[in-house]
C-alpha cells in the first residue's frame, strides 16, 4: 500500500506559521483524496482539509482560512500551510489516504474511510 511521512511540525509563537509537508513512497498517492487531520492531547481526531486528484479543495469549519492544502504530483507531496496559529493549533498532526477514492466529498471527513496514515508530526503553539 506504500507509507506516507510527514514533517514539518515544530513549536512556533502565536502568530506564527508553518507548513507541513507529506510524501508518499509511491505514485498512487496522486491518484486518491488525502487530507490533513489533527489530534490534540485528551481530544478526538479531527479533519482539517481534504484534497481530490486534481487538487480540488475541501474545508472543515475548524481553522477555515487558517490553513491551506496543496498538492505537488511531481513530488507525490500534499502540503498544509498553517497561519496566524493559536495555542488552540497545538496538536500532532497527521495526513491520510483515502485509497477507494478519487475525488473526496462529504464522507471524506469519516476517519475510517482512510485506509493509509502517517505517524505524525508535531505541532506546538506557544502564547
């Protein structure tokens, strides 16, 4: 199924920005909606951005405007670039594939529709 790895995480000030990246270890990664989730300490995963094949866009409520997710096929590379980040932003932070679809829609933000995650990186906020 291939793996994916994230990096990009690390501690920032409020107001501060960073950008994630997440490689796949193989092509197929371009083929399938992946999105960017995050879990802080004591509470529930959530979905923050999705991206299809082709690089439309979907965004969760939470941090909409905030963060913005890319993708660079030549580098089977989806990015999440995060701005004017809170203490509220500190979490680890994971990307995921949906490998039984292409083009991500209201279901993409079901945890269990992803089949492959990453292990994380961190993201911490400090005020």
């Amino acid at each position: 199924q291939g793996q994916l790895v994230e990096s990009g995480g690390g501690s920032v000030q409020t107001g501060g920005s960073l950008r994630l990246s997440c490689v796949a270890s193989e092509e197929f990664f371009n083929e399938y909606c992946v999105g960017w989730f995050r879990q802080a300490p004591g509470k529930g995963r959530e979905g923050l951005a999705l991206i299809s094949k082709g690089g439309s866009t979907m965004y969760a409520h939470t941090g909409k405007g905030q963060f913005i997710i890319s993708r660079d096929d030549a580098k089977n590379t989806v990015y999440l670039q995060m701005s004017n980040l809170t203490p509220e932003d500190t979490a680890m932070y994971y990307c995921a594939a949906d490998l039984q679809r292409r083009y991500c829609n209201r279901g993409s933000w079901q945890i269990a529709e992803f089949d492959i995650w990453g292990q994380g990186t961190q993201v911490t906020v400090s005020s």
